[in-house]
C-alpha cells in the first residue's frame, strides 16, 4: 500500500446532514466476503459480511443471507480479514493542541481507535478528551498525575504533588468534579496515600492506575487499585523473586533471580492475587525494551518512527526526548550486557508467565515520552507479546476486547459482534498465525465511518 493512498476523510459529518430523509433505517455499509477475528481469542470465521449501520455493527451474516437496499453502500472484501479496532491504554499527549491532532491522526491511521490518556501533562486531559473531532479515536483519561510531595522538588507540571492523605482525598475529588474517567497514581505513593485516593475515587465510581513504586502490585491488588502500568524497573521485581534483601542492579546474581521469577512461589502469589482481584496489568514492553537497550543504536533505530517527520519529535517525545533512559551514558559495559542478555529475556518469559496465570493484560505504548511513536509502536508492542509465546489470537483480544474491559466499555468496543461499535479495521493479511500482519492495514473504520482507505 501507498502512503500517498491514504486518504483521510476528515469533516464527513456534513454528509450525514444531507443523508437526513424519511427511510425507517439509515442506509448500511456492508463489508462483504470478510474472515472475522471478533476480538475474543476465538479463531477466524467467514467469510461473512459485516452490517454497519448509523455507527454500530448491525449484524455479521453469511454473505448469501444479505441484500443490499438502496442507498446501501457494499464493500467487496474477500479475502480480507476484520478484527475491532485497537485500543492503546497508555497515552500521553503534550500540550500543544496541533500536535495532540498530529496524534490522533497517526493513531487512527494504525488502527487505533481508542486512547486512554492515563495522566494529563498539563490540566485536567478532559478538555481533550472532549473536543473530540468526527472519526477521530475516542479518549478515555486521567488527570494530572498524583505525586508524593515528600522527596520531589515542585511544582511539577506533569503532577499534582501530596503530602498526606487529606491532599490525596482533595486532589482526587477535585479531578471527579472536573469530569476524568480514571486517577493516576504515581511510584512515590505509600500504601496509606493510595489506601485514601482508592477510597475516594471508588465513592465516585472512578477506578484508579497506579505506576507502582513505594506500594507493590499484589499490596496495590489487596487495596482496590483496578490498572497497574508498567513492567519491570516501575513493577514489583522484589517482590517476584525470593531474595529477600535485593542486590544493586548490576549484580549478576540479581538478574538470575529475576530470570527464576515465574518459577517461584512470590510470582504465584502474585499472580494469584491480580487475577482474583481482577486487576489489569499494562505492561508497556516497547519502552522497557528501549530502556534495556539503550545503548544498541540499531535497536533504537528500528523503533524510529515510520511516520514522524523530524520537526514532529520533540513535540511528540517532549522534554528531553533525546535521552532514552535516565542511565543511559552511565551503564557499565557488564549491566548493559546483563540487561540485554538477562533481564529482557526474563521480562518476557514473565509476561507468558502472566498470561498463562490468567492475569488480565492489556496493551498500552506509553506513547508521549521518548522512542514511542503514536500507532507504529502499538503494533511493535504486539510483536513483543507474540515474542514472548503468547498466541496471536491472545494478543489480539489483549489489545481489543481487554482494551475495552479495561476501560468499562465492555459492551461498547472492543469486540465485532452485533451491538458493538463499528470500530473496525481491515487487514489485508491474516494475524490469526503471524502477528506482524496486524500492520497491513486497509481500512480503518471509527463509529461506521471509514477514516483510512488504502485500496
Ligand atoms: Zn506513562
């Protein structure tokens, strides 16, 4: 496919208007002699047509049981295959409104079609999230990030800092009276401060993320936190492994630990209780991945945005962007190799760990800071859960129907079946056995309307 192909269908709600008549039923889309991957882990059926109608999935029938209507539009797709559109959990925007549109363009052209924004960089993120434009991707979102005061210099403008528990309970509500959909937590927060945001977030209904640190995931679990983010350095290494007192991370003997972990009792346990608890892990490889291997120029490289103009980057990757991790120049030549040797491959044998404990899982990029490319890397962050063993029908359900379960959207998207959203992408090849096929993207379909054609 052309880049030059694509075409961008921006400002097609004035055809709507002039769609306005007396017919009983708007005119449907019909998207025939398609294999559908609904989303759930099921294997592909079809070929079937795919009914859109009025922003929703109308039906999916044997493409002998539907007639088109007048005014119908049809599709010919054999050959093709349909799954929901993708939902990346972890994106942040910054705040210049050009780029943030940048943004949800180059989602949308990668098939994303919903967004969560799990802390705002500057002010609530719900002004974003509510100026949204027509096929542009949805967007769930926190607020500014709640930061322990104690150890941090502020004002920060990525974080709202506190200091103790009546802090946290006037911050939280203060982000429920200005409309966000989640709270954010950040690594500073001791069990108490996140005992309190839990308590007052969850009397408005609002579910809580926490990017783990001073509170570990199974203790986080046990309080009521609904989302942990993050892998690896910002998740609960101690706590996987039986060392009980932890070496400096350039100790050899650590990472062996480390690499143990899934066979150990503490990840058991762990796992045990994110799963009862049902507490959506976002693992965000693709950045862990960056960090592990900040000094292999090729690797960085190959994660070098396939869309970004070069004027884009400090836009997208903001402040600092050119540092990929905050060691990088002062990693010895032994921890490097440790953690690209090691530690790595240990995170993703954790993470088919994970999955084959049943804990729910979620895709998210942690687009906005550096190496993170909006929609390129989502695709990449499939790649590596395909890596670490976990099947591609798997992968895709995590990165669909979890993305909307995720985010209480459950009956809504994340799914192809009838009463879902047409949230819809088209591939031209089959992810079902190679995941890498999620990239051949011909149609991209946000509420029924096609925003990417590239036939
Ligand atoms: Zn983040």
């Amino acid at each position: 496919m052309t880049r030059a192909a694509v075409r961008w269908l921006a400002g097609v709600g004035i055809l709507a208007l002039a769609a306005c008549g007396p017919a009983a039923d708007p005119p449907a889309l019909l998207l025939r002699g398609v294999q559908v991957i609904d989303g759930t882990g099921a294997p592909p059926t079809g070929p079937v047509t795919v009914i859109v109608r009025d922003g929703w999935i109308d039906g999916v029938v044997a493409d002998s049981s539907v007639q088109p209507a007048r005014g119908d539009r049809v599709i010919d797709l054999a050959g093709r295959t349909v799954i929901p559109g993708f939902v990346d959990l972890h994106v942040h925007f910054p705040p210049d409104s050009s780029v943030q549109d940048a943004m949800l363009h180059r989602l949308a052209e990668w098939g994303v079609t919903t967004v969560l924004n799990p802390g705002a960089r500057v002010g609530s993120g719900v002004e974003l999230r509510d100026r949204r434009a027509i096929g542009s991707p949805r967007i769930r979102t926190a607020g500014l990030i709640l930061e322990n005061a104690v150890g941090r210099e502020g004002p920060l403008d990525w974080a709202v800092l506190v200091a103790d528990s009546v802090d946290v309970r006037e911050a939280v509500r203060a982000q429920v009276a200005q409309g966000v959909d989640f709270v954010k937590l950040y690594a500073g927060l001791g069990p108490d401060l996140v005992a309190a945001a839990v308590a007052e977030a969850r009397s408005a209904d609002v579910p809580v993320i926490l990017h783990a640190g001073a509170t570990g995931w199974r203790r986080a679990a046990e309080l009521g936190v609904d989302m942990l983010v993050h892998a690896g350095y910002s998740s609960p290494m101690e706590e996987l492994m039986d060392v009980p007192d932890p070496a400096p991370l350039s100790d050899p003997e650590w990472y062996a630990a480390y690499a143990r972990a899934p066979e150990g009792r503490p990840f058991a346990d762990v796992a045990r209780t994110l799963m009862e608890r049902e507490v959506v892990i976002v693992p965000t490889l693709s950045i862990m991945q960056a960090a592990a291997f900040a000094d292999d120029l090729d690797l960085l490289a190959s994660l070098r945005p396939e869309l970004a103009p070069e004027r884009d980057l400090p836009g997208w990757w903001g402040e600092g962007w050119e540092r990929v991790h905050p060691q990088r120049g002062e990693v010895s030549g032994e921890e490097a190799a440790l953690l690209k040797e090691v530690y790595w491959p240990a995170l993703l044998d954790i993470h088919r760990a994970w999955w084959e404990a049943e804990v729910e899982m979620g895709v998210g990029t942690d687009v906005g800071n550096p190496w993170m490319t909006p929609g390129v890397s989502f695709h990449h962050e499939l790649a590596l859960y395909a890596e670490a063993g976990i099947p591609p029908l798997e992968v895709l359900a995590m990165a669909t129907r979890n993305g909307g379960r995720a985010l209480g959207l459950e009956e809504e998207i994340g799914v192809v079946a009838p009463g879902f959203r047409a949230d819809l992408v088209v591939l031209t090849d089959d992810p079902s056995t190679d995941i890498a096929a999620t990239r051949s993207i011909e149609l991209v379909l946000v509420d029924g309307r096609v925003v990417v054609d590239r036939r």
